[in-house]
C-alpha cells in the first residue's frame, strides 16, 4: 500500500503550510494540530505517480497537518490579583428616595390596619346591639302573648278559690299553668309580703299592731312577670304598723 506523503516538518524548513508563522516565533509554548482530510476524486488523473510529486495515487486520502503556533499572551497583560466585581452602589439621591418611599408605604399601612381595627370594633358592637334588640323583641313579643292570658288566668284563681277547679278542668288548668311557665311566667303576691310599690298596687290601707313595715295583709288579684320583666302588678291591700 502507498505510503501517505506529509506536510513538511515545520521547524525543519522554518516555515508551516498555509502561511505559518516561523517556529522560532512561535516560542514553546502548545501548539494545535489542525487535521485536514480530503479524497481526490479524479478518475483520470494523469499519472501523479511522479516521484517527485506530493499528490497520492487515485482513491487515496491525503492527511495533511496544518500546525497553528498558539499566540502568546504576554504576561504583563495577566499579571496583577484577581479581579473582584464591586457591590453596586446606588445612584446619588436614590437611597433618599427610596427611604421616602418606605416612609410613606408604612404610614399608609398604619392608616390601613387603624381603619381595619376601627370597622372590626364596630362590626363588634353592632353584632352585639343586634343580639340584644333580637332577644328584646323575642322578650317582648313573648311577654305580650303572656298578658293576653292573664285574664284567664285569673279566672282559673276565682274557681280555685271557690272549690270549682276539680276534675279534668282542674287537670287543664294544671297544664296550662305549667306550659306558661316554660316561657318564664310566675305569678307574685301572697298574704304577708312586704309591700313593694314597684311590684304591688295598693288598693286599701289599714294599721295593725300585728305588723312592724307596710305588709301585704290581702291579695285581691296576683301579679305576673315573664323572667325580670312586670307583666301586670299585684293588686293588694296594706297594712301599716301603729
């Protein structure tokens, strides 16, 4: 097999192909090799046999190296410590700026969190008034249903009295006085009270010598309240000590 022909050797001619600079301006230092391959395609060549010529018989590849001498860096140009990348700094009058700013953001968020806590108390307080006027109207809706029933009531007491509450009238009456108790009637007024002029209503006077305050010595009609709310006073009579 043919041998293939290479390039000539650069620091023997003192020159590289393609143009190359002279070896002994390339100093020592690496060089890079540069590998170029190509086929000669011509079928009909003239005999490039010749002895003397650089071209390789038909078919064959021809390597060729091209040395590139790798240019110095001079050491002036690296010399000197490392090169570390300063902090940015920031442009005259910006860090005022921006202090401004912040200064501005903060109070606006102050504003913002006393208007928060502002509508929050009085959310508060109106949940609050709410709850209270729904459980006075409840009372009071409850309480005028209760009045309405008094007078029957009352004539339930008279037929007590009188001995007529026997019998299934006087089991109706029973459970009609327990049910109104559920919505917080109770009846007041008894024989020996002490007199309260918020809660009696005095019809007659009288002195005794048995008493030493105003006491309650006849109940004519008794008084009702639905929890701490007067319904209708006791109707009474009073006697004073002497």
């Amino acid at each position: 097999m043919t041998e293939k022909p290479r390039a000539a050797d650069p620091g023997a001619t003192g020159s590289a192909p393609g143009g190359s600079a002279p070896a002994e301006q390339a100093g020592d230092g690496p060089r890079v090799v540069i590998r170029n391959n190509r086929k000669i395609s011509e079928a009909n060549e003239p005999a490039a046999a010749d002895a003397g010529s650089d071209v390789p018989a038909e078919g064959l590849v021809e390597e060729a190296e091209v040395v590139v001498d790798e240019i110095e860096v001079e050491a002036a140009e690296v010399a000197g410590p490392p090169v570390v990348d300063a902090p940015a700094q920031p442009v005259d009058g910006g860090g005022t700026a921006f202090g401004a700013e912040l200064e501005a953001l903060r109070k606006d968020l102050d504003e913002r969190t006393r208007d928060l806590q502002r509508v929050t108390a009085e959310y508060a307080n109106y949940r609050k008034r709410v709850d209270r006027d729904k459980g006075l109207v409840t009372e009071q809706a409850t309480g005028a249903v209760l009045a309405a029933l008094l007078p029957i009531l009352d004539d339930l007491d008279r037929a007590r009295e009188h001995g007529d509450l026997v019998g299934p009238f006087g089991t109706m009456a029973e459970q009609l006085t327990t049910a109104l108790g559920k919505f917080g009637l109770t009846a007041f007024g008894e024989q020996g009270d002490p007199f309260d002029p918020t809660r009696h209503e005095a019809v007659a006077h009288q002195t005794s010598a048995d008493v030493t305050e105003p006491t309650c010595v006849q109940v004519m009609r008794r008084g009702y309240q639905a929890g701490e709310r007067l319904l209708r006073p006791a109707m009474v009579a009073v006697a004073d000590p002497e």
